[in-house]
C-alpha cells in the first residue's frame, strides 16, 4: 500500500511554505500558502495518512473569486437584502484580498492575515461580518459551502483571533434635537414630518415604518402591528439588480404591536382621511405602493436632516432616542424589548446596557435592604452594629479589664 512507500517534501518559497507529494495514481501534486514550516509539516502528515487509508480527495483548483459568485448565485433561501449585503462585503473585502488564490489553499494563516489587514480599515462590527460570511461560505450548513462542494476538507476560520473588540456607544438624541427635526420636517412638508413625528414616538425601524398600511393600526387598543417590512431581493425584470418588494421584517421576533400615543393616533387619522383604502400604505405619495427606501433616504430624510443643521443624524437614531426615553421613565428591560422588536433582553442590555446607570444602584439598594430585613428577621438585630452600642461595648470591655 501507498502508506510505507508514501513520501513527501516541504519547500520554502519566499516567506512561505509549500508542501508536495505523490498521488497513488503517480501524479505529483503541490499544495501551497503555508505561513509557516510547522502548518506545512502538519497538512502534509494529514495528505499521507489520507494517502494510506485511501480516504484521500484531490483537492479541487477553482479561485475564490470563482467560488464566491457562483455561492451567492445560488443561495436562495435568504432575505433580498441580506444577500445585498454579502454581495457588497465580498465584492469590496474578501474577494479583493483573496484574488485569484484557490479555495482549496486558504489556510488558518490566510484567514488571520485578512482580519490583520482588515482591523485597520474597517469598523470591528464589519470585520466580524465579514469573517462570518466567509465562514459562512467555506463551512455554512445551508448552501452551496466549500466544505459540501469538496473544495477544502476542514474549516480554516477555526481559531481565528478577532482584535478586541472596542464598542462604540450609543448617544441618542436629545428630546430639544428631536423636536428641532420635527419642526424640520414641519417646514419642509408632510409626509415627511408625520414620518419622523411618528418614529420619535414609536422607534420602528426605517422599513418597517415604510410598511404599514392602515389595516395594521388598532385604533380601539391603540396600537400598531408590525408584521412585514420592506426588503430588497434581486430584480426580475432583466434591467435593475435589486427591486424593493413588502416581506417580513428582520426577524420573527420583530413581530409585535407598538403602543401608540393619542398625538401619533391624531396624526394617523388626519392621514386615513385622505386614503379611504383600508389596505393604503400608511405613507405613500399616492394610492400606488409604498416608498422606496432609497427615495425616502435622499429624498425625505436627508433634506430634514440639513434643515435641521443635524447632517450627521440618521433615521435609525429616532429609534435610539425612542428606547433612552423608554429607559428615562423606568420602564422594564422586558418592555422596551418588546417594544424595540429585539431577539432577547440581551440584545436590549447590549445596545442600551449603559443607559441603565440607576440599574445597579438601585439593585444594590434592593439587596442590602432584603439582606439587613433577613438579618433582622433571623436574630432580631440589623446586621450592622449601631456606633453607640460599639463605643459603650468597648467601654465596659476596658473598665472590666
């Protein structure tokens, strides 16, 4: 058998290492990317044993940049714009880092290489992005992956070392900036300030705001259902890559019912006056369908936003507002989870976690109280003795001495 006459070689060219050896069909075969002699030596230990029990696979020669477009091609099953998203991260990162190099030769060395060269460049929150997609790709359990396709034999993002991670705070508007946008958008017209009056009270998300139709309001609980969102997807029309279609929203538990105040409540019904349709987008410029986000973007928000000398400010920053005000007046953690559509409390403590600043004085509060009511409960005495006691104690200790 190949294993006792099985031999290979390692070379150095450059500032790496190359590995080669011999099929048991007599073909030569060079594996090559190796940052280091020991990664080397362990994958060419790996092809011999292989080699021996006969469970070797011919490593496959198709690029990354190959790979990468048809994977994306063929996915399916994710949303329109997620897959958006994928198309920009690896037209813009992965595949301009990767190149022409085989999948089949991408490393754990390679893989640290990118996040070395990403981490100067980019947000960290992008750089874990796209380290997930590429994770995604090579070893993902839904679609086309590298790993399914017989392009590598194991995941080479395993053991990645991400820099640390340094996050950026949330600091949300104040209530005198948002009535500044509001009067804004009074000024410029009203489809846009009932877009942003509404959100500074509600905090949805840009396109699940752009979404509802009037059908979703309960005018008798006051409350509004969000159950869809406007997503992107690739266009069908043979001419535009992307079109804007009504979908769900981010994600199932973004599914819920906002509370609305009476003034949003007014607001809305001045607007059903003027769209007798039941099934009416809610803010339209017309009975046709609903706003384009990009539209809504250039054209609604960035004007109110420079009316407002507030360029900087984005749409998504009313939803921040909208949950500090949620903290400001005590609401619980749960509720404002709910409220915001996130997946867990978590995620609520992680984003707004240093919003809560009365959360651990008042936690600390609440357990000296219940542990001093113990205390006193058990032995018929606080737990800390009073000054006096302590003085007169010593005393009567010292005269007794």
């Amino acid at each position: 058998m190949p294993s006792g006459r099985q031999r290979g070689a390692i070379i150095r060219r450059g500032e790496r290492y190359s590995i080669k050896y011999r099929m048991d069909s007599g073909k030569q075969k060079w594996e090559s990317g190796f940052a280091t002699k020991a990664l080397a030596q362990a994958r060419l230990n790996e092809v011999l044993s292989e080699l021996g029990e006969g469970d070797y696979i011919e490593p496959k020669s198709t690029t990354f940049e190959e790979f990468a477009e048809q994977w994306l091609g063929s996915r399916v099953s994710i949303r329109g714009s997620t897959l958006s998203a994928y198309r920009s991260l690896g037209r813009q990162w992965l595949v301009p880092f990767f190149g022409k190099q085989k999948v089949s030769d991408i490393q754990l060395s390679d893989v640290q290489n990118l996040v070395t060269d990403l981490s100067g460049k980019v947000a960290s929150k992008t750089l874990k992005n796209c380290l997930t997609l590429l994770r995604v790709m090579l070893v993902g359990k839904k679609g086309a992956s590298a790993l399914k396709c017989g392009f590598i034999r194991s995941d080479p993002t395993r053991g990645v070392e991400l820099p640390s991670k340094n996050s950026k705070l949330i600091v949300p508007l104040s209530p005198e900036k948002v009535w500044q946008l509001i009067d804004a958008a009074a000024e410029i017209g009203e489809l846009g300030y009932n877009l942003v009056y509404m959100d500074a009270f509600t905090g949805l998300r840009r396109n699940e705001i752009l979404a509802l139709q009037f059908q979703d309001i309960d005018w008798l609980n006051r409350e509004v259902s969000i159950t869809k969102a406007v997503s992107k997807r690739p266009a069908q029309d043979g001419v535009h890559k992307w079109e804007w279609v009504i979908g769900p929203p981010k994600s199932p538990k973004s599914i819920r019912r906002v509370a609305l105040p009476e003034t949003v409540l007014q607001m809305l019904s001045a607007r059903r006056r003027t769209r007798p349709d039941q099934e009416a987008f809610v803010f339209s410029k017309s009975d046709a369908g609903f706003l384009d986000p990009d539209y809504f973007n250039a054209y609604l928000f960035s004007p109110v936003a420079k009316r407002a000398q507030f360029a900087e400010v984005r749409f998504h920053d009313l939803r921040h507002f909208f949950a500090s005000m949620l903290i400001a007046q005590g609401e619980s953690p749960k509720y404002i989870c709910d409220q915001l559509g996130h997946s867990s409390v978590q995620v609520t403590f992680d984003t707004y976690g240093h919003l809560f600043p009365q959360a651990r004085e008042e936690a600390a509060a609440k357990f000296q109280k219940a542990m001093l009511a113990g205390r006193k409960k058990a032995f018929g005495s606080s737990l800390v003795a009073k000054p006096a006691e302590t003085a007169n104690h010593k005393v009567r200790k010292d005269r007794t001495n």
